[in-house]
C-alpha cells in the first residue's frame, strides 16, 4: 500500500477503506465472497503487461509460452473439476462469457450451415448477397430464458441488454402460487415460440433446477441448451448440485462467473460440449480482446482451491447456511420467496414490514448488514424499488460462520426491518425512498455483529 500511496494516496486509502468495510460488516450480498490471498495475489503481477489474443499455441502476438501455460492450466483445472469436454477461461467476467457463448451457438447453428450451403470456408468468402442473408438469419433468432422478475439475469433477454436486442426474447416464470419454476409451462412456451436458445439460470431464484428436465425441452423443440450458473457455480464444483441439478452434462454450453460461490477472481467461463468448442475458442476476436492474463492465472489458482475436499466441505456448508438463514427468518415472521431455499440464496418479500426493497436494503446497511435490494415476482414496487431483498450465503461461510452464526444474523435482520418505517410524502402517503431506523439499532446490530 505504502508504493501505490506515494503514487495516488486516494486509491491507497480507497483500498484500505474497503478492507476495513468489508472486515467491520456482515456482507450477505448473493453474488459475492472473498477470494483467498493466493488468488488476489495472482492478480497482482507481470502477466498483467502482457497481450496475447488467440488461443493456447495459436496467437497473434510473440513471447505468449507463459501465458499458454497460465491458460492451459486454467482451462485444465475447469475441465477436470466440472467434467466438461471443454472450457475457455478468457471472459472478463459474466457477461462476456454470455456474450461468447451466444455469438458460439449463432456461428455453430447458423452461420457454419449457412457456410456450408454457400460452398465457403469463412465468411470473408462470401459474396455480398449472402454475407447479407446471413446477417438477417443471425437476427432472426429466438432466445426462451427467466424473466428478469422471477430471478433471470439481464444478460437473459432483458430488452435494455444487448442480449435482448439480438434476440428475439421470450421469457418463462414462476408459478405465481409457489414461486416455483414450472417445467410444464416452460415446455409449453418452448414448443409455441421455437427458440434457438432455451437458457436456464438465474441471480435470484432461490432454488435448484433440473437441468435434465430443461434439456428434454430443449431437445423437443431443436433448442441450444445453455445454462449460466454463474450464482451457484460452487455449489456445483462442491458436489451439491450433482445429477439432474447439475448443468454441465446436460447443457449444450454452460456459462459461469468465477466470482461468487466459486469464490475466484472477478471473471467468466465457458464450458461446453465438443461440437461447440471450435466456435466457444473465437470469443477472441468474435466479443473479446486481450485476455486478463493475470486473471486466468488467479482463476488457475482459485480452481486449484475448488478441487480440494475442504471445497466440497465448504459449497455443503454455504447449502446448509442458507437453510439455517431461512429457516431463521421465517421462524420470526419473514416471508420468503418459496418459502425456503435449497441453494445459497433467500429472496426476502419485505413488504409485511410496510416497507420497500430499497428502504431495507438502506437501513440494514446503517446498521453494517450489506444486502441487495431485488424485485419479487410480480412486484408491483417495480426493479428500483423492489419490494425484495437478496440474501446469499458465501462470504460469510468463507469467514467460517456456521448454523449459530446465520441464527443470530436472522435475529438481527429482522430486529432491523422490524425497526424501520417508511417517512411519508408532502401528499402525506409513504415514501417509497425515505425511511427511519429507530434510534440505537444501527449501533446495537453492529455492536452485535462485531461479536459474532
Ligand atoms: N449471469 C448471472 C446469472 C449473474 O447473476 C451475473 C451477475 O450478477 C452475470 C451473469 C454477470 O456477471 P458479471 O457481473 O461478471 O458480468
């Protein structure tokens, strides 16, 4: 710290600030953890000066051996621990591996037969008619995924992403009893709407998914099976998700962040069946540049990690944690999205507490508890305010908090909402963005939780 503040004091400052934040909060946001120091250190290094667009062996640049060497282990450490028949490590981050793994199924389903018809190797070979033909069959497409309100991604379809505008999307929900996925209706959506991709996965469904169901599906209909476990990565690479809950057998291309459950550096994947690797490899040039050379190696690093026991120990722990947490809230009166969980997540509906997602969200962070706002399905507050909060396992699992530890966390989640009211309006209604903490329980919750 001491060489990066005698350079620029803010940054080292900025830097020493969130490691006291994040040491003096219980940080419960679904989609984060802390990477262990082997893998924040590998992010650290030389690898970063170096540029190497291609692949391992094949690259446009001079002098890459180290990183075909940081790649190749990265993708190997991928392959082995998910039993895939093919991984690329180079995505940024989530989003990216989308990104490469839609333009993949486009150029394997589409443009490769397109090619073959034409009689041409590549595109470039093409005459302007059909470069032209092809291009309007690439937006042609159909994509079936969650809706962003039953706890899809953005990256599913959701109109203001890209991946809404260069598919023509199509969304499946929960029922809108229990909360759950409905295999029947998203087989029904599919045989109507035909689409090219059927994607599975979710931000904030706190549940499992068979993904053997979903791939019947998609083989009823000729879809592309394509799963993002981006949340719940860990929990597959610690054998929790094993069987029909495990996505990497049954999808044609699985994506995932490295990030989360799986507790890497910030980054993406791509794992996917054989007939889809040759397209998976040119997300370089296809949506990427350079690839992070020094975040391969930390995922290299932190898939190392993932394939210890003490792994699986862990993904059981983050399984068993979420179930304490729920169980712990709905026992003082929460309500929860599917009234449980069965991964690392808990979707609180906040709105018996006369209060939004938002107005939670804030008061719970006055009083050190870092949460996310998120809509519940069907929310009528909308995706700004939301009438929900996430809640994931991970982070403080890797601090080594167990089934005490995630009781007394419930306590105190709920000594907070039920501490919190919504200040009203000039017109005299509630405001759905101010609100009052009673006085003392920020200190007292975090005066408790530095005890925990
Ligand atoms: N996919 C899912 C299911 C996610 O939840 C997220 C992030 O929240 C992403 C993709 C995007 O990941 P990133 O933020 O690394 O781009």
């Amino acid at each position: 710290l001491q060489v990066i503040a005698s350079v620029e004091p803010t940054i080292a400052g900025a830097i020493k600030a969130e490691l006291a934040d994040q040491r003096s909060s219980l940080k419960l946001i679904a989609s984060e953890n802390y990477a262990s120091p082997a893998t924040l250190l590998t992010m650290g290094n030389w690898l970063s000066d170096k540029y190497a667009e291609g692949t391992v062996g094949h690259r446009f640049y001079a002098g890459c051996q180290n990183v075909d060497t940081v790649e190749q282990t990265a993708a190997d450490h991928a392959r082995e621990l998910f039993g895939a028949p093919h991984a690329y490590v180079q995505p940024h981050s989530g989003i990216d591996a989308n990104l490469v793994a839609f333009w993949a199924i486009l150029a394997q389903r589409i443009e490769s037969p397109t090619l073959a018809e034409a009689g041409a190797k590549h595109v470039n070979d093409l005459s302007d008619e059909d470069w032209i033909k092809l291009r309007k069959a690439l937006g042609d497409q159909k994509m079936l995924g969650m809706s962003l309100d039953a706890g899809g991604h953005l990256t599913h379809g959701f109109r203001p992403n890209i991946s809404g505008k260069m598919f023509n999307q199509h969304s499946y929900g929960t029922d809108p009893e229990t909360g759950l996925l409905d295999y029947d209706e998203v087989a029904r959506k599919a045989r109507e709407f035909k689409p090219l991709i059927l994607i599975a996965g979710y931000s904030a469904y706190p549940r499992k998914v068979d993904f053997a169901k979903m791939r019947e599906i998609a083989d009823e209909v000729g879809a592309t099976l394509m799963v993002d476990m981006a949340h719940f990565a860990g929990l597959v690479a610690g054998k929790v998700f094993t069987g029909d809950f495990d996505p990497v057998p049954h999808a044609h291309v699985t994506t995932t962040t490295t990030h989360k459950s799986l507790r890497g550096p910030r980054g993406g994947m791509v794992l996917c069946q054989p007939e889809y690797a040759d397209a998976v490899d040119r997300g370089c040039p296809m949506v990427l540049g350079g690839p992070l050379s020094q975040t391969m190696a930390a995922k290299a690093v932190a898939l190392a990690e993932a394939r210890q026991p003490s792994f699986q120990t862990y993904a059981q722990a983050v399984a068993d944690n979420a179930v304490t947490l729920a169980e712990g809230l709905m026992k003082r009166g929460v309500k929860l999205v599917t009234d449980g969980t069965e991964n690392h997540l808990v979707l609180l509906d906040v709105s018996s507490y006369g209060i939004t997602g938002r107005q939670a969200e804030s008061a719970l962070l006055d009083a050190g508890i870092v949460t996310n706002r998120n809509a519940v399905p069907r929310d009528p507050n909308g995706a700004w305010y939301t009438s929900g909060v996430r809640i994931g396992t991970p982070a403080l699992t890797t601090r080594g908090f167990g089934a005490d530890e995630f009781d007394r966390v419930a306590e105190l989640i709920v000594d907070v909402l039920s501490s919190t009211t919504p200040t009203t309006t000039a017109a005299g209604a509630p405001s759905k963005a101010k609100y009052v903490l009673a006085e003392g329980v920020a200190d007292k919750t975090r005066a408790a939780s530095a005890e925990i």
